[in-house]
C-alpha cells in the first residue's frame, strides 16, 4: 500500500465537517462547505491553479455511505431474491446493512508532483503558503481545524486526516507539473511549426528553425510555457 | 457540480466492503502493486490520467477531536477515484470490454457488486455508488493523458535533434528534421479546448459574452 507511485503522490483526505449549522446563515456547515466550493467553479479559474505541482484535484462533500438495495452478482444474493418461499426472517438476514456516518466529510483528493521521496509535507506547506485564506474558509467548519494557524500546523493536521492509497495507478506523466506545461506548449507549437513551414527550402526551414528554437527556448521551463489551469490558446 | 474540468472527467466510487473480507481486498492490490504485469490491462486504458483505490477500515474514518462522534459502521468502504478522458459511458465501458476480470477482481469482494459483464447493472452500480464532484481542477485542461504522454515525447525529441541542428549541410539538416517529423507522427498534433472547459470557464465566458451583449438578454 503506497501513496507513491514513481513522482506522482495520491493524496487522500477526509476531514469531518462540524455537525451544526450557522444560525445568522441559517445553513448546515456541510453545506455551506458546499457552497464555498460550488462558488469556486464560478471564478475565472481555480485557486488551485496557484498550489504548485498539483496535476489534478477534486472536492467533495461525502455526506452518508451507500446502502447496496440494488441486487448483486453474488450467489446469496441470487438465491435469496429468486426464491419467495424462503422465510422472510432468513431473506432479510441476506440483505445489506443499512450503514450511516454520523459526520460529513469533506473529501479533498489530490495527485502532485511529490519526487521519488514522496514530500507530503513540502506540497502542503505549499499549498498553505498559496491558498491560506482558501483554506481557512473551507476547512474552517471541520473539527480540528481551530489548530491550525501555520503551514505546519496545517500540514500537521492534513496527515491526521489523511488515508492511504491501496492502489495508486499512473497512466500519465509523473514529471515536476513545469516540465509537463513546458512539453505540452511545445508540443503545440512544433506542430504549428511543421504546417507554417511546409515545403520550404532546406536553406529557409533552417533558418526558420532557428528563429522558432530561439522563441520556444526548449531546455528552459520557465518561459515560453503554458501556466497551470489554463483553458484558452 | 463539475465533475469535468477541461478533457479530464472525476469519477469517484464508494462501496461497502464486509471488514472480514477487505484484507482479501488488500492482499489482490498488493499483489498488483508487487507484480505490475498484471495491471497491464489498466495500462492499454491510455485514456487514463491517474486512479486510485482507498479502503477504509470501519474504525478508520479520521476522529479528530472529543467531540466529533465516532463512526459506527458495519462495513468498511472501498473508495475509487479516477482522472479520465472521454466521457462517463467510453470510460465505463471500456474498462468493462478491455479488463472485465481485472475489474471484478478489485471489486469482487465488495457488497452486491454486479460484475462488470452484463454492462446495464454494472452501469446501475456505478451511478447508484458515484458521488459527484464538487470542485475539480486541472492543471492541463486543453490536454488529454494521451498529448501529456506524446508532449514529453516532443519534448526530448527536438531537444535531442537540436544539440546537432547547426551540424552539416542545410540538405543534411533537412533530412534530420523530417526524420523528426517522422518519429514524432503518433505524438504531434495541436490541442484545442473542448466546447465547455471547466464549469469556470464556462461562467467565466457566459459573463463575458453577457458583458458585451453578445448573448441573449444580455447587456445592450
């Protein structure tokens, strides 16, 4: 069992939301965690974007498990619905459990770049360092959270509400995220270059080329590149 | 709700699994994570990013204080998170026509699992399990897993090609570069957004448009 898997970290929390409600608001903590995070989708981009290394990440309000009342593949299940003659007591008995949380979580899972070593610690002083203010108004409704007042204290508290990975899979790229948004903006632009310079003369295409290597600087990440979360050419 | 920022779809799953069978659960990750071949299914699925697969002891959800109260739970639960491109239903079934026993061995041991073959009840257990994202950010939205696996390839390539572009004749050159072009077919290939991004981008624009009353109802 392991977060890591080459470069790339699953980070896995859940933190439980405050049972309650705001009375001024006259809205359940839960939601109103809810609310804040429905409201980033409608700013022109994700905080996020400023957490650096992160790859890909998702918030969600778990609210209760799931009862299984549909029917399974299992062969109890089977022979329990197919045969009515069988006693209501003994059918019953073969049915699942009704389980219930008695807190709401809020669930933040996350892939980042985290380096062979897998540094948890560094990405969350990192996204603390980014997002504070974030932070404290999502996080403000969980239990536990009245600690926090630092990026390690911050860090501190997101390993106690962190789970591990079973599995972990990559199916993408675990280099450092300003590696990644460098390939992908050259990758664009030597595409554009191919068409734009087709059927040149070998004299001319070279000369373009050094033009176009000079422009894209391939070897430095830092510029020309793509940022983080961005959505238009 | 957005469960897609940009090319990437969030998928995530919770089931209950009986405690006294999710170390079994437990020992079949292990073993993939041990033995990589046998998750050489998942990786002919190139239209994945990242997935992930999380058990949850029944005692194990986070106590972080006295006066949270403790879960009491019969089961424990078996979360799945996954980063795709595509939609919902390609995802779905292409994990049910590629890796069907690779499928029902993760989930096997999970309550009533309806076994990836029929597709109609696999589907139902899925949507009747799947929470919806509430906020969910991409570092790369205009890309799929595929162009962030091709760009890399680009990258090193024309790096490699240039440490010897200023070499030989401008002929030579040239024979280089389509070589180049030629190695890179399967990876080149420019990106454009998809009709909605993110849910932001979408607002982001529909304001915009609004602003310069360019959509209906919309400032004059």
């Amino acid at each position: 069992m392991d977060n890591v898997n080459g470069n790339a970290y699953a980070l896995t929390i859940l933190s439980p939301i405050k049972n309650g409600f705001i009375q001024a608001e006259e809205i359940a903590y839960a939601d109103k965690v809810r609310d804040l995070l429905q409201g980033w989708n409608m700013l022109p981009n994700s905080p996020m974007t400023r957490v650096p290394q992160t790859y890909l990440c998702r918030y969600f309000v778990l609210d209760d498990v799931y009862t299984e009342s549909l029917p399974g593949a299992g062969a109890l299940d089977t022979f329990s619905d197919l045969l009515p003659y069988i006693p209501d007591f003994v059918r019953r008995g073969a049915l699942p459990k009704g389980d219930h949380l008695k807190s709401k979580y809020l669930v933040f899972s996350c892939n980042f770049h985290g380096g062979p070593s897998g540094d948890v610690d560094a990405y969350l002083r990192g996204m603390w360092n980014a997002i504070s203010d974030r932070i404290k108004e999502v996080w403000g409704y969980c239990y536990g959270f009245e600690q926090v007042n630092d990026a390690a204290s911050f860090a501190r508290y997101m390993k106690k509400c962190q789970l591990t990975a079973s599995l972990f899979f990559v199916g993408s790229n675990d280099e450092p995220l300003e590696e990644q948004l460098k390939a992908l903006y050259l990758k664009q632009e030597l595409a554009k270059f191919a068409v734009a310079n087709q059927g040149l003369s070998a004299t001319v295409l070279r000369a373009n080329y050094r033009d176009f290597i000079k422009r894209v600087a391939p070897a430095n990440p830092s510029a020309p590149t793509w940022t983080a979360g961005m959505y238009r050419l | 709700m957005s469960n897609i920022a940009g090319k990437a779809y969030a998928m995530n799953v919770i089931t209950p699994i009986r405690p006294y069978t999710a170390w079994v659960n437990k020992l079949i990750f292990w073993i993939a994570l041990k033995f990589p071949s046998t998750l050489r299914g998942l990786i002919t699925l190139s239209l994945i990013h990242y997935a992930r697969w999380v058990i949850i002891g029944r005692n194990q959800f986070p106590h972080l204080d006295p006066s949270q109260p403790k879960e009491d739970l019969n089961y424990s639960y078996m979360l799945f998170f996954s980063n795709f491109n595509g939609s919902w239903d390609q995802y779905v079934d292409s994990f049910t026509f590629s890796i069907p026993d690779g499928l029902d061995m993760f989930w096997k041991w999970n309550i009533r699992y309806s076994k990836s073959v029929a597709l109609t009840p696999f589907h139902e257990y899925i949507q009747y399990n799947q929470i919806e994202t509430l906020h969910y950010y991409n570092a790369y939205p205009l890309a799929a897993s595929n162009d962030i696996k091709g760009a890399k390839t680009v990258k090193d390539a024309l790096i490699a090609f240039d440490k010897d572009a200023q070499a030989g004749t401008d002929a030579e050159f040239l024979q280089r570069y389509h070589a180049l072009l030629r190695g890179l077919q399967h990876d080149l290939g420019d990106m454009y957004p998809t009709p909605i991004v993110t849910m932001s981008a979408y607002q982001v624009e529909k304001r915009r448009q609004w602003h310069a009353g360019k959509l209906n109802g919309g400032r004059q």
